[in-house]
C-alpha cells in the first residue's frame, strides 16, 4: 500500500497544514469539503500544495513529524521548489472526483 504526506495551504504563503494518508484523494476532498472538523475546516485550509509517497505507514508517519518540525520557511521553499505556481494539486490528481456513497 502507498501513504502519502501532504501539505495544505490556506493561500500563497498562507497558513500550512502537514497530514498523512492512505488515500490522499479521499482525505483531500473531506479536507477542501470541511468533513474533517478541526484546524482546515477552521483556517479554510484546503488548498493541496505539495505531497509526497511513501513506502509504509512508518516511514509516512516519519517524514510527517520531520515536515512538522520543520521551520516555516523550509515548508515555504519545499512547496516553492515543486510548485513554483502553489496551483491546488488536487485538481491534476482527481479531476471530477466524487466519492462513492457508503
């Protein structure tokens, strides 16, 4: 199974928001829907910005808490260096996904 670490953004060099996953569309979504209730929903953080895969959940949940630690300034020139644009990855990676009913 692939895990992904991501980070959200409120804007350009608005407010970040590092997160891990399974599924990174599906969390994606809920994020920019407001299903996940707490800091995006609070902070309009829905904005996909940069991601990265990871081979297991261990080495997803190290590189999460590594990016957590991180200065501001480094998340700032990590998302600069692979997306110059800060364009809402989400729209290249699912484009008209909805997810199934349950």
């Amino acid at each position: 199974m692939t895990y992904y670490v991501y980070i959200l953004a409120s804007k350009r060099n608005g407010t970040l928001y590092v997160g891990v996953t399974n599924n990174l569309i599906r969390r994606v979504y809920e994020h920019k829907n407001n299903l996940v209730k707490g800091f995006t929903e609070k902070y309009g953080v829905h904005m996909l910005v940069h991601y990265e895969s990871a081979e297991s959940v261990e080495s997803a949940i190290r590189r999460e808490k590594q990016l957590k630690e991180w200065h501001r300034k480094w998340k700032l020139r990590l998302i600069e260096e692979t997306n110059p644009q800060w364009r809402d990855l989400y729209d290249e990676i699912a484009p008209g996904f909805r997810p199934s009913p349950e």
